[in-house]
C-alpha cells in the first residue's frame, strides 16, 4: 500500500502537469472554438460584404457609362429600340475576371428578353421569361421584380450552372440595377458558395481538429506536442488563407479601380468642404492635367472649377433639396481658363446620423455637343435656304398613332407648285381635298404603309390647285419612327412635264413596238459578236415556223435556218465592209424541215454601245410560184377578159412629188368594161381619169391610193357620179409596186334604188318602233327578235340581254307565264287582237304592272311571230291602291275619332272613381305605420289606383285627350331609352339604328311617345317569337299640301320615325284594323287591343301622322311623321323634391261635384292646415267666395260640373276678382276643352287621380310662388 503511494506521490509531478496541460487545453479549445466561431462568422460577413461591394462598382459603373444615352432617350432625341442597340454593344464590351475566371455584365428587357450574354451568345434575343432553377424559382421573374422595385439596385439569390461547367449547378448571387427609360436591367453576379467554399472548409477542419485534441490529450506528452505542432500548420494554414482572401478582395478592388480609371466619363468624390478627395483619369483629362494624382495635388477646391462661383451654391441647394442632382448642364474651367460646358450628376453620401461623409458623381464634356447643337441650328437655317431654291416643296410631316396627321414643316415653294399658303397646308385634309379623287385613295394608303412599316415613301399622282389647274407631283421620303409618331421628312416634285414627255415617249415607244410586231415581214435582231438572237417579231413565228421563246437566245445556225451556209457568210462579208443588203434573194428552213424562197435586207446597228444585226425578210415562194403561174394562166387570162360579164380595168398609179397618191390613168380594160362605161378603148387608153371624167369623187383617189399603198385588197361599193351609176369593185395590187391597181366592177345600180326603198321602208317602221311611247317588242315562239329601247328602259335589261331569250325571264310567277300566252293567242285568234293586264318584274327584283297589247305579223301565219305593245301602269295602279288606303284611313280615323270621345267620357268618369278610392286609401295609411297590415292592404290599393289610371291613361291617349306635359324634345334620346329599354327584356332581338344628324326637334309628351314606341316594339315582338331585327330610323322630311290633305294636318317640316321589323308581316285585313280599340290577334296571350288604337290617338293628338305597311313573311313598317318645332330641345333636370306633405296657411275653395272627392279634398286640406270651404255646384261656389272673397287665397275647379262647365265658373268668378287664383282639376288630359280653360288664367293643373303628396305640394306652390315660398 505504502509502495504504490510512493508511486503514486512520485507521479504527481507528472499528473498535475498533464493535467494542467488537459485543463489547459480543454481551455484553450474551448476558447478558440468560441473565438474561432466568432471570426470565422465575421471574416464570412466582411467576404460576402466585399463580394457585394465589387458587385455594386462594377454595375454602378456600367449604368454611369450608359447615362449619356439614357439622356437622349429621356430627352426625345432616340428611341428605346435605338438606345437599346447603341447599349448592347457596350454591355457585351464589359467583362471581367475573378477568383473563378471570366465574368461579365449581362442586359436583359423587363419581357425577359436576353439582350446580352458574352459568354452564351445563342440566348441572346430569346425570351427566358419562364426559366427556372433547381428549386422552382423563376429566375428572371425575380431578377425583374428586383429591377422595377428597385431600381436603384438589389440582390437576389437562385441556382445556375457555371457557365464554364454547365452540369454542377450553384447559388448565384446577382445584383441588378432597373432602367426604366428603356425597360430594360443590367447586373453581374458571382457564385458566392464557390468562393469562400475553401475558407469554410478549412476551417470547418481547424474545428474538428480541436475536438479530436480533446480525445487525444491523454496520449503522452509527445502526442500532445505532435498535435500542437499539427494545430500550428492548420493555423498557419487559416493564415495562408485568409492572406488570400485578403487578395481576393484586394483584386477586387484593383478590377473596380481598373473600371474606374478606364470610364469614359469623369468620376470623382469631394469633401464637404468641397476639397477633392479621389478623381479618375477621365477627369484629370477633361480638366488638363496629366494624372488624377497631379490634380490632386494641385489642391485645387470644386468652387475654383466652376466658371460662375454662383453656379456651385445652385448646385449645393439642389442636392440639399433633393439629395441628388442629375444632367445638370454648367460650365467649368479647364486648368488652361478655357471655358466648356459640362453635365453634372452627383448625389450626397451620409452616415448614420445624417452628417455630410462626402460628395461623388459623374461629368461629361458636352461642350462639343454644344456646339453641335449651335451648327444644327446654322445648318437648319442653311437648309432652309436651300430649300427655298430647290426644285420642289420640302417638307416634315408627322405621323401620329393616334392618328392626327399635320405637317410640321413646308418650304416656300408650295403656294407657287401648289398654289396652297402654309396656313392651309397645315391642314392635312386641305391639302388632301386638292389630291385628284381617282389618287386619293392610293395616296393615303401609300402614306399608311409606309408609316406602319418606315419604308420609303414614294408616290406619285395628280393634284388640283386651287385655280382649277391639274398637276402631277411626285413624293419622295424615308419616314423614321419617334416615340409617338412616324416622320416623313421629303420633298414634292411638280413633274408635270415629265409626265407629258414621259407620255409621248411610251405613246411613241408603244407604236414602234406595235409596228415591230405587227409588221407581216420577218424581223430578227441578233447580237454580231456570236451570232444569238435577241428580238424576233409575229412575222418571224408566221415565216419560219418557230416561236419567239424557243428560237431566243439561239443562232441561226442552231435552228438550221440557212439551206446554204454561203449565203449566211456572203452576208456577214457585206456587214463587215459597211455595204447594206437590200432584197436579196435566198433559200430558208423552216422549222418543220421544209425548204423556202426568201429576199431579205440587213444591216448593222450599235445599241448601247454594242453591234446588232438587223434582218427583215419575206418569203416570196409565193410570188416565185406566181410567177410560174403567170406564165402558164397568161393565155388563159386574155380569153377570159375577154368574155366575162364584169369589167377589168388596170388604173395606172399617178404620185406627186411628195408621193402621195393623187390620181389614176387608163391601162388596160377588157370589153366589158367598154360596155358598162361606154367608152371607146383607143380615146381613154393612157389618159388621166380627170380628162375623162372630170367629176370624179375624191372617195374613188382614196380607195384605190389606199390598196396602192398598202397591197392590201379592198372591196367596196361606191356611187360614181359621172356616170350616174352605182358600182360593186374589186380592187387590188397586181405586184409589189404600187404602180397598178387592178379592178373588176359589176354595176349594181338596180340593186342599190331596190335596197334604197327597202331602207326607207325599214327606217319608217324603225321611227315607228323607237317613237312609240311604251315599250315595244316582235317575239317568236315567246323570244325576243327585236325590242326597242323604252321596253329597256321599262324593265331594266339592255337589248342585248333580252335578244334570243324567252320572254318567260321577265315573269315573276311560272303560272301566270304559262297562262298568259294560251289568253292572248285566244283573243288575237278571234278578234286579231289581244289584250290584256299582268304583272312583270324588273331586273333590280321590282314588280311592275304591266298592260298588254299584240297582234300577229301575218295573221295567215301564227308561226311568223307577234308584236306586242306594252304600257307601264304600276303608278296608276300604285296610285289606285293609295287612294283606296287612303279611304280607308279616313273613314278609319273618323270611326277612332267617335270612339275616342266615348273613351274619353269614360275615362274621365273611372278617374273621378279612381281618386275617391286613392284618396280614401291615402287617409287610412296616415292612421297606421308603415309596419301595420292595414298599411300594407292600403298600399296595395294605391298600387291597383295606379294600374288604373295607366289604363285610363291609353283611353285618353285613344281619345286624344292625353297630352299632358309638353316639352321640346330630341326624338333620337327618347328612341335610344326606349329602345334600351325594350331589348333588355328581348334581348333575342337586334335593334339597328340610322338616326338622321342634327333630327329636328318636336314639342311633345315624353311619356306618351315613349308609350307609342313601346307599343310599336312589343307589337314587334310578337311578331318575331324566335328573335330577329328591329330596325328604326329618323328623317328629317318636308310634307306638301298633297301629302297630308287626306290626314287633316298641315303641311311642313316633319320628324319621320320608321320602326320595322323582320316578323310574320300581316295581311291586307289584319291591316286594315289594326288601329281600332280592342282589336288583337294576341287574345290568348292577354291583349287588350288598347296599345295601337291609344297610339294612334296619342299622335294624332300631337298633329302628326301614323301609318302602317306589311305584307305576309315580310315583316311590317311603321311610319310617325310628327311636326318640328323651332324651339331648342329642352334639357333634362333632375328634381329630388321632397315627397312628404307640405303644409300651409290660407283658406282654400274646393268646388268638386263629386261628394267624395269634396269630402277627401277638405278633409286633406284641413289637416294640413288651410281653412276650406266646399261647394258643388256653380252658384254655391259664387255665393261663398262672394262672401268670404278676402279670406280665400286659392280655388281648386274642377273641369266638369253638373249642369255647367269649369270654364263658366271660372268666367264668373273673375267678373268677381279678375287676379283670382285658380288651379284647374279634371280626370281629363290636358288638352281640348281643358287646355282652353288653362290659358283663361289658371295657375295650374291637378291630374286626377292624384296621390295626396302631389296634391299638397301643387297648392303649396301655388299659395307660395317660387320667390315667395318658405322652406317646408
């Protein structure tokens, strides 16, 4: 026990220090893994805060490079498209290297077009809007939601493959910054994990390390020491590596300042003092000085620069207003005191607490853009100098989607070529007017395309000047697109007399070239350096058998053309010595191998610069088998002149000196010519036609100079005066020389007197035929041998559309065609002629009735055919019909009139019911709240009261009776409610408008006439249960003295409304009744047969007019002609009166004969507060207000009394007090009798039945007139 303690005690040395070392090192761990956690977290933050940074600068300076284009874009000088292109090449110019190699700063639209991408240029000007990464994020979504928000910059994180190792996919760190000008973001990003991946791991091995230390502290000593030396490597390991981020950052850094210094822009940063605290290279060089630092050390202050010192306190209040300053335009001085004009950008940089850290920004010298600036305007002052001596109008017209066209600019030459001032040219619809009508057309459609798609302008058409002369101009532009609007910036050219030289040479180039081809003769023109043809006229295909497309392009030789290629080579000798070949003679091919004899001429010409050949031929195998025959006929000839019947003749050719053809002599002539002409052959043979017979006619020199001429035979008939005979000749061209003319005559003078009196005879019967006032035909088996032109003008075909068809075209109905021919050939058979009425219709589809007469050529002979007479009656029928509708209308109107006065009676009798029900109902609800049921009964009743009064309402209308409310109306607002109205609940049914502009306005009843329309759409409805159309229209018309005698209204300018339908129609009868009351066809569907009768009174009882059309399956048109007004229509004012009772002071008459309606009227009045006094009839009514004259304020009469009227009470009580107060009361409308008593002196009317809030606030307003009422 004592040995082992000894030992024991003997260790202890040896244990505390180990366990010192174990406590020491279980300390030391402890302590670097807390420190260790500590740095590694900060040295991580300041990695990604420095990676961050270098994100920021680099995309800080690409968007500072990019400013001064942004400008011009914010400015209007470029567009977002041209701004774009000008950036993109900037962007792609802009990469860099990192820790991982080549980077760069991306351009992307905020459509998510990729715009640049240096590295993937295949995905540039792709849309990647939906690309995603590993995650699902939408990659370009976030990066623009980043942009637009903020624009000024941000971060966003996603997953991308590297693009130098696309298959490993990374988290990215990007930082994009948003341009709104031009919609699109630029930004650079980097793969962060990538970069501090090493450090992470390094130390993630420094930390497992020291736990293992934990485990391995009861190794010995030795161990320990070999795991301190271990731990000293990985320190100096942690070292190494955060030296190399330190490098990292530090190159960082260097790629900022190398982006810096390399900016084209000058960059800087001052104190607040206004001391420089960093510039670039750009700068120093704008400034004069050699280097940033030489600047400065010149220890020259920012308020030392500026040319005016006050510019720089501007500057210092704006960014303190503001915090920024951007594209401010100033001078500064340069080192040398050379002044130039700078923009200016520069924002504040503050700390926390808001104080001034520093000042940094941007400049640019725009000095040069100045004076550029300075020489547009000296240019655009020049130019318009020119622009005055050039030879037509230039001009700048703008373009604008909006659609407004106006030209911005016109050259002084357009009132001499136009004729037009620049006032009116800025008009672009004056100068459009003048644009020749057939040009018009093509001319803004030219303008249209070249707008959409900024192609060149160039037009050309004609245009009329104001003096009534007729140019062609000629427009020339490149048109280019700014922002809103197209700009055509041109020139119009008067090209006038271009046209017209231009015409004569097409005119002249077209004639050659009608000759070229026309001419019988073979022309070929060939190309002498190889022989080819080019040019080949008909001839050519006529003589040699091949067509011009397939011998083009091909020699002679390759056709086979030359039977003996001598000949072809003699030719080309001839050419080549300058001689011409003029008619000689050789064999030719043909194309089908035969052999031809030919004379041809040819010569060499130079066309543009190059030898041709000319060839013309002609094939005389005929003349050389002529000639042959000739010889052989010669004998045979002279026999037949000799013995046959017509005359023979030679005629000698006589030319003047200008070759014209002038005369004829005597050649040879046959023995029957001597006969014919009685003339002895040995006195006439060789002397002129003139000596022998000197009255020849001219027409004799023409015809005959005109077959010597032109070789051609002519045939002709002519009357020769000397001998007084008429003469059927045969003239032609015995040779190719003009020399002789050949003739055989035949005299047909007996033939001609024959067909004269055949002429005249014919031209008789043709007088006859056209003179003839209706239309005439001559028909054959029912076909048109001969029409004359008023039976084309009758039904509508031309005469070369009716000859040699059956008449049957012209019948509407197959029946009546196959019935009308047996009726006629009755009647012509037994009384020689037939006559009788049908119906025809016209080529455009319209009927006509038609009143037949005819008779045959050769009653001997049916077969020979018939002329037939036709007359027109369709307006006499027309009119017949008219005047039979009109009768009826008549005595329809005057059997509604009877009616209506009955009607109105009635209706006045149910309103006087009517009101002693309503007003009994409306003095129970006053006794219950509105929760009551008794309320509730009584309001139901007040909602029968007002059905009953609508029906009242139609009878009146009936009867004429209902015109209540006059005002000056715009019919086209009142059709469009109603019409509204009406489709809402049909909605199956299409409504389509033609409303006349500027509708003349009428004084009516809205409510009545909307009522009308109403009872014309629902009528309309019912006739189309399945949906169709509904057609209205308004006019403006002017009724004569003959259009409405028949109606009773009088004449003058009217509203016309139409209202068709596309329904069943209605026939004859139905038509006929359908205004009479409580006619209906819809019975069982629950018509009254009040809706038209109470319309038809309604117009009429405005002055106007009703009318009715249909016809079965065609629908049915009505047609309201109401009377204008020359009042201005009235406008609607909304009124929001107060519907309670209204109460009141003053003693009111009542004079009723109605019991109830005086007991409800006092009862009423009574309660709100008037004193009343009631009387029934007309001497009661005298007697008190004789009475109590001074205490009654107000008299309420009604129209009808027992035994009298309400106009003689009235007439009686203003013999009493002539400024009595009446108001006026009638269950009739205001209108007749009533209207008359109104203007007697009635302040007001009560329609009865009337609910009793209308009836207080009527007396209430008249006790109290508007400038005199108290406010209730």
């Amino acid at each position: 026990m004592q040995i082992w303690n000894r030992q024991l005690s003997d260790k202890a040395p040896l244990f505390k220090p180990l366990l010192s070392i174990i406590i020491l090192a279980l300390l030391s761990i402890g302590t670097f893994l807390v420190v260790s956690d500590h740095y590694v977290n900060t040295l991580f933050e300041r990695v990604e805060k420095q990676y961050r940074q270098n994100l920021i600068n680099i995309v800080s300076v690409a968007r500072h490079s990019m400013e001064p284009v942004l400008k011009k874009v914010r400015s209007g000088e470029i567009s977002r498209a041209e701004a774009i292109e000008r950036i993109r090449p900037m962007i792609r110019a802009m990469t860099y290297e990192d820790r991982d190699g080549k980077n760069y700063v991306f351009m992307t639209s905020y459509d998510g077009t990729t715009l640049v991408q240096p590295y993937e240029p295949s995905q540039e000007m792709k849309n990647r809007l939906n690309l995603r990464d590993i995650k699902g994020v939408y990659i370009l979504r976030e990066l623009i939601k980043a942009a637009k928000t903020n624009p000024e910059g941000s971060f966003v994180r996603y997953h991308y493959p590297h693009f130098s190792h696309t298959t490993d996919i990374e988290e990215k760190l990007t930082y994009v910054v948003g341009l709104p000008e031009i919609e699109c973001y630029i930004g650079t990003g980097m793969y962060l994990e990538r970069a501090i991946q090493e450090q992470r791991e390094t130390l993630a091995k420094v930390k497992y390390a020291a736990i293992l230390l934990l485990f391995v502290l009861l190794i010995p000593i030795s161990a320990s020491i070999f795991v301190i030396l271990h731990r000293n490597r990985q320190l100096r390991a942690e070292v190494m590596t955060r030296k190399k981020a330190e490098e990292d950052l530090k190159k960082g850094e260097e790629k900022y300042r190398s982006i810096f210094e390399n900016a084209i822009e000058g960059i800087f940063q001052t104190s607040a003092e206004g001391h420089l605290i960093s510039v670039n290279p750009a700068l120093a060089r704008i400034f004069g000085y050699e280097s940033p630092q030489a600047m400065l050390d010149s220890g020259i202050k920012t308020d030392q620069l500026y040319a005016d010192p006050e510019e720089r306190k501007q500057v210092l209040r704006m960014i303190n207003e503001e915090g920024f300053v951007k594209d401010h335009l100033l001078k500064m001085k340069r080192r040398d005191g050379a002044i130039l004009w700078f923009s200016l950008s520069t924002r504040v940089v503050r700390n926390n607490e808001g104080d001034i850290l520093y000042y940094e920004g941007t400049m640019e010298d725009v000095t040069q853009r100045k004076s550029t600036e300075a020489e547009l305007r000296e240019r655009e002052q020049r130019l318009s100098a020119i622009a005055g001596n050039l030879p037509g109008v230039v001009y700048q017209f703008c373009a604008r989607d909006n659609g407004k066209w106006e030209p911005t600019y016109v050259s002084e030459r357009l009132r001499e070529i136009f004729g037009l001032s620049f006032e009116m040219a800025k008009k672009f619809t004056i100068f459009l007017s003048h644009v020749h009508e057939e040009d018009r057309e093509r001319f803004m459609a030219s303008i249209r395309k070249a707008a959409e798609t900024c192609s060149p302008w160039d037009f050309e058409g004609r245009f009329l000047k104001p003096s009534g002369e007729t140019i062609w101009f000629h427009g020339l532009s490149t048109p280019s697109r700014h922002e809103d609007c197209v700009i055509f910036d041109g020139i119009l050219l008067d090209v006038t007399e271009h046209k017209e030289q231009e015409e004569k040479s097409r005119l002249s180039e077209e004639k050659f070239s009608k000759v070229f081809m026309t001419t019988p003769d073979c022309i070929a023109i060939s190309r002498l350096a190889d022989g080819r043809l080019m040019e080949l006229n008909l001839g050519f295909e006529e003589l040699t058998g091949w067509k011009r497309n397939e011998a083009v392009g091909q020699t002679s030789y390759d056709i086979g053309f030359w039977v003996e290629t001598s000949a072809r080579e003699l030719m080309e000798e001839d050419l080549k010595a300058g001689r011409e070949i003029l008619n000689r003679e050789f064999l030719f091919r043909r194309k089908d191998g035969s052999v031809r004899n030919g004379v041809y001429s040819a010569r060499s010409i130079q066309i543009a610069g190059e030898a041709y050949l000319i060839f013309v031929m002609q094939d005389i195998t005929g003349h050389k088998q002529t000639e042959d025959a000739l010889q052989k006929t010669a004998s045979e000839l002279s026999l037949l002149f000799k013995n046959m019947l017509n005359g023979f003749i030679i005629w000698e050719s006589v030319f003047d000196e200008e070759g014209r053809y002038v005369s004829f002599r005597f050649g040879f002539f046959n023995d029957a010519f001597t006969r014919i002409f009685a003339l002895d052959r040995e006195e006439v043979t060789g002397k002129d036609v003139f000596e022998v017979w000197p009255g020849t006619e001219p027409s004799w020199i023409e015809a005959y100079g005109k077959v010597a001429v032109s070789g051609s035979p002519y045939t002709f008939d002519m009357y020769h005066a000397p001998t007084q005979g008429w003469y059927h000749c045969n003239a032609y061209r015995p040779t190719d020389s003009p020399a002789q003319v050949c003739v055989i005559f035949e005299d047909i003078t007996e033939r001609k007197q024959a067909e004269e009196a055949i002429r005249q005879s014919e031209e008789h019967f043709r007088s006859l035929f056209e003179a003839y006032p209706g239309g005439v035909t001559l028909l054959k088996d029912r076909r048109f041998k001969k029409v004359n032109s008023m039976l084309c003008r009758m039904v509508g075909y031309s005469a070369d559309e009716l000859l040699g068809r059956t008449t049957r075209m012209l019948y509407a109905d197959e029946d009546e065609y196959e019935s009308i021919s047996g009726k006629m050939n009755d009647m012509m058979a037994q009384d020689g002629l037939g006559m009788m009425e049908t119906r025809l219709r016209h080529k455009n589809g319209r009927l006509l009735d038609i009143y037949l007469s005819g008779s045959y050529l050769d009653p001997q002979n049916p077969s020979a055919g018939m002329v037939v007479a036709i007359l027109d009656i369709t307006d006499r029928k027309r009119f017949e019909r008219a005047s039979r509708q009109l009768e009826q209308q008549l005595n329809q109107a005057q059997k509604l009139d009877a009616i209506g006065q009955l009607a109105g009676g009635i209706a006045h009798d149910f309103n006087n019911i009517l009101m002693g029900i309503q007003g009994n109902a409306s003095m129970s609800m006053m006794e219950y709240q509105p929760g009551h049921p008794q309320y509730q009964r009584m309001s139901r009743i007040e909602e029968y009261v007002k059905r009953g009064a609508n029906l009242t309402r139609q009878l009146l209308g009936f009867a004429r009776e209902g015109k209540y409310e006059l005002k000056t109306l715009s019919l086209n607002d009142l059709l469009r409610k109603s019409t509204r109205f009406f489709i809402e609940t049909r909605k199956e049914i299409e409504a389509i408008f033609s409303l006349q502009e500027n509708l003349y306005p009428v004084e009516a009843d809205a409510g009545q006439l909307e009522q009308v329309f109403l009872n014309l759409f629902i009528n309309a409805g019912h006739a189309m249960p399945k949906g169709g159309r509904l057609y209205i229209q308004t006019d403006n018309v002017t009724l004569q003295e003959a259009d409405v005698a028949v109606f009773q209204v009088n004449p003058g300018d009217y509203v016309k409304i139409s209202v068709s339908d596309t329904g069943t129609g209605m026939d004859e009868k139905t038509l006929e009744k359908i205004f009479e009351p409580f006619f209906t066809t819809k019975s069982e569907q629950g018509g009254s047969g009040l809706g038209l009768a109470s319309s038809y009174g309604i117009i009429r009882n405005h002055g106007g007019i009703i009318k009715a059309y249909s016809e079965p399956g065609h629908g049915a048109t009505f047609s309201i002609y109401l009377p204008s007004s020359g009042k201005k229509v009235e406008k609607e004012e909304d009124s929001l009166q107060d519907k309670g009772l209204l109460r009141g002071t003053g003693g009111v008459l009542l004079i009723d004969d109605e019991p109830v309606i005086l007991e409800l009227g006092s009862e009423l009045l009574t309660m709100l507060g008037y004193t009343v006094y009631t009387a029934e009839n007309k001497e009661d009514a005298l007697s008190i207000y004789r009475k109590n004259q001074d205490r009654i304020d107000l008299i309420i009469l009604d129209m009808i009394l027992r035994g009298t009227s309400g106009s003689e009470v009235l007439k009686a009580l203003r013999t009493i007090n002539p400024e009595v107060k009446v108001l006026l009361s009638s269950g009739y409308g205001l209108q007749g009798e009533v209207q008359e008593v109104m203007e007697m002196g009635c302040i007001g009317f009560i329609q009865k039945p009337y609910n009793f809030s209308d009836f207080s606030r009527i007396v209430h307003s008249a006790l109290n007139p508007p400038e005199q009422a108290d406010a209730p």
